[in-house]
C-alpha cells in the first residue's frame, strides 16, 4: 500500500502533494487503422526473385576472386614492410652489441 501524503506546504504556500485524480500528461486521442489480410491465402506473390544460393553463387563466381586478388596483394605488401622492419631492427641490435655480422 503506498502511503498517502501529507499536506505540506512550502514556502509559498503551495501544496507540494499531488492529487491522484491530477493528471501529468493531457490525454491523447489514438486513430489505429486496421490492416486486413482478408484476401491474403500466403504462396508465392508471382515475382521471381533469386534464390540466396544463386546470390552466392554469383558471389563466388565473380566478386571474390577480385576481392581475394585485392586482399593477397594488401597482405604482401604489408608481409614486405614488417620484413624490412625486422631485417633493419635486427641489423640495429647487431650493431648496437658490436657483433659481427652474420
């Protein structure tokens, strides 16, 4: 049970309890329409539309390889840079040891 409120008054004399029968939000008016499906028996709509493994298929056939062509390139040419890194940070400590080199 919530406890009921006590008239207190503030500083200007107003009631700082709201009534239940006060309202926060001015009531609205909801409009739905109904959707019937009335005339709606399911099955197929008569437009062909491919199927997802003919999707893919076309995928596969012609934008993958492109794709995976982009990709092995990126990935040398990121491989070449780290290798040249690795070679020249070797060849730093190599030198900064005073080793002969190998």
């Amino acid at each position: 049970m919530k406890p009921s409120c006590e008239r207190n008054t503030g500083r200007r004399g107003r009631n700082r309890c709201r009534r239940r029968t006060e309202r926060r939000f001015p009531v609205t008016d909801y409009n739905f329409q109904v959707f019937s499906l009335d005339h709606y028996y399911g099955g197929s709509t008569g437009s062909s539309q491919p199927s997802f493994l003919n999707i893919s298929r076309e995928y596969f056939r012609y934008e993958a390889p492109r794709n995976f062509l982009a990709e092995v390139a990126f990935f040398l040419a990121i491989a070449a840079i780290l290798a040249v890194t690795f070679i020249t940070g070797a060849s730093a400590i190599i030198h900064f040891l005073h080793l002969p080199a190998a």
